[in-house]
C-alpha cells in the first residue's frame, strides 16, 4: 500500500497545515525535510512540480502548492464539509488565513522598520 510523502524544508512555513492535517486524521505519512543546502540539487531534479515545494506524493500522484494539497487531503480524509455550503465555508475560513498569512509574510520580510508599523 502506498504511503503519503510530504517533502518541505525542515520549518513549520506553509506545509505545517497540511502536516496538521495528517495528524487530525490519524494517518500515518512520511514527513521529508529538506535543507536549505539541499534544495538547488533537489529542485534541478525536476521532481517538484513548479519546481517548488511543499510536494505530495502518494503512490503515482504528485501534487503540489499547498492550498491544493491541503484541500485534497481535507476531501480524503472527510474534513471539508458535508454539504457544499460547509465546504464553500471551510474554503472561505482557508482562503482568508491564506490571506492573512501572505500578510504577515510580507512584514517579517520587510527590511524598511518604518512600513513595519
């Protein structure tokens, strides 16, 4: 049987929901971090789609981006929603953390302290 394979860079960055999702669901996958030394070999490689990461394999199934990978493993594992007003509801709540969190990226790598605010 195949097993899910979840590569990121070893931080928490934007696989943690995904990694969040797994153990909410009690499935068992391997968690692959990479090193920042790692990634100019891994991503010539030409195994990431989009040559980025995070990266989900399962089997023959290769998805990337994030949001994608996060919505697919909610729609396997029975977590978004019921009906489709509940799954246009946990899109919604997902899409605006995404928002939220691109903001918040965007502070931490803001080198003027002025716009900081």
């Amino acid at each position: 049987m195949a097993k899910y394979q979840l590569s990121y860079f070893n931080i928490k960055g934007i696989a943690e929901p995904i990694r969040m999702l797994f153990a909410v669901a009690g499935v068992e996958y391997e968690d692959i971090r990479i090193q920042p030394e790692q990634w100019p070999s891994e991503k010539a490689s030409g195994k990431y789609p989009f040559g980025s990461m995070p990266i989900l394999v399962y089997g023959d199934i290769k998805i990337a981006q994030s949001f994608a990978i996060t919505r697919y493993l909610a729609n396997e594992f029975g977590l978004n929603g019921k009906t489709n007003l509940e799954k246009a509801n946990v899109d919604m709540i997902a899409d605006a953390l995404k928002d939220i969190g691109e903001k918040i990226g965007k502070l931490f790598q803001e080198q003027d302290e002025t716009k900081k605010g």
